[in-house]
C-alpha cells in the first residue's frame, strides 16, 4: 500500500468506526485522533506512524480485530503498534506504559496522545479524580518514556 493511500486508509476507517465515539472529556473522538496526527505530523511522524494515530482507539473501542486490519492491507507494524496502544485487561498501567515505551512506532503516538489529553481544555473538562489521573499518568509516562 502507498503511503498516502494508507493515510487515507487509516482515516476512513477511523471516521467510519468512531463517528459517534466521544473522548475522556466528553468531545467528538474524531476531533481527537485529528488533532494527535496533526501533532504527529508537525513533528516529522512517518506515514506509518500518522495511520497509526488514527487507528490507536480501533481495536479498544470497536469491533474491528487485528486480522481486520490485517485483511484491509495495513502492515504488520501498523498492526503491532495499534496492539501495543490497545489496554490489556491483564496489563496494570505500569506494565502497559512498559510495554509501549519498548515499541518505538507506539511510544511515538502515546506520547502525542498523552500530550493531547491532557491540554488544558481536555483537563478543564475532567473531574477532580480524572484530571488528577490524567495529570499523574503524564507525567510517569514522560519518567519512563524518558529512560
């Protein structure tokens, strides 16, 4: 697949799968994968890790699978960093922040992700306990991304 067409790809899907999907603060989760590629995009991200934006809340928050994905034409480290961002239920927060400091492509995208969440409109928009998370995750995730 081209580069472009697996932009456009990622994108489709994602507006497809996510039309009417809302983000932690309660706003369009659309506006939010844009505004994480965008950042991604200023930053010099690849293509890869641009579709890998707008596929992080796939696999959590829809149907799709990664076979899906695979069948559709993404690439296997597409695949593998969309699965890294996924939570895993047997995961704690420290293991998962662990395991996408490891992958390059993932810690990328998390790292935007993280950076986007936790803007000051996304945390005005949180409870005391959910901006106090939000706050504390970034901040152990910077630690580690650090290392």
């Amino acid at each position: 697949m081209d580069q472009m067409h697996l932009i456009e790809q990622a994108v489709t899907l994602a507006r497809e799968e996510h039309e009417s999907h809302r983000d932690a603060a309660g706003g369009p989760l659309l506006e939010h994968l844009t505004r994480v590629s965008g950042e991604l995009r200023e930053q010099g991200g690849t293509p890869e890790a641009i579709a890998v934006c707008w596929l992080h809340h796939i696999l959590r928050d829809t149907d799709i699978e990664s076979e899906d994905l695979r069948e559709m034409g993404f690439s296997d480290s597409i695949i593998e960093a969309v699965e890294v961002l996924t939570p895993q239920p047997e995961l704690s927060e420290e293991e998962w922040l662990q395991r996408i400091n490891a992958h390059d492509l993932a810690r990328q995208v998390k790292q935007a992700d993280i950076a986007d969440h936790t803007r000051p409109e996304a945390l005005d928009a949180l409870d005391s306990a959910q901006r106090a998370h939000a706050e504390e995750f970034r901040e152990r995730a910077a630690e580690m991304f650090a290392r």
